[in-house]
C-alpha cells in the first residue's frame, strides 16, 4: 500500500535534516577520508530520497536532495 503525501513529505523532511547536518560536517571536517564519509552517508540519504520520491512524485524538492560538493 503506498504512503500518502503528508507520510511521506515527513520522511524525507527528517532526511532532509540529516543531509544538511551531515553538509555541515564535511564542511568542517578538515581530513579527506573523513570528508568522504560525511559524502557517502549524504549520498546513500540521497538514494533513499529519491526512492520516497519515486514512490511520492508530488513530493517536494530541496537542494538537499541533489546537493555536491563544489570542490573536493
């Protein structure tokens, strides 16, 4: 059975809150290794995203749910 949309737009606004938090950490973090792992949680949240989204199409957007480094 699919979620509704307000379900869903709750989900992803809580993954949402964990990208922006995890941005914040690779911006911070000073070592590389350390910068690729806040990058890979950011992108695995990303994935799981997207799958609500596809589920959901009427979700929302953010910047969150595209978000990359400008340099790395």
């Amino acid at each position: 059975m699919a979620e509704d949309l307000k379900t869903t737009e709750a989900k992803i606004a809580g993954h949402r809150r964990a990208i922006h938090d995890h941005i914040a950490k690779f911006e911070r973090y000073p070592a590389a290794q350390d910068k690729e792992f806040a990058l890979k949680t950011i992108e695995r949240i990303q994935g799981t995203i997207r799958d609500l989204k596809r589920r959901q199409p009427r979700a929302s957007s953010s910047y969150e749910d595209t978000w990359r480094p400008s340099r790395f």
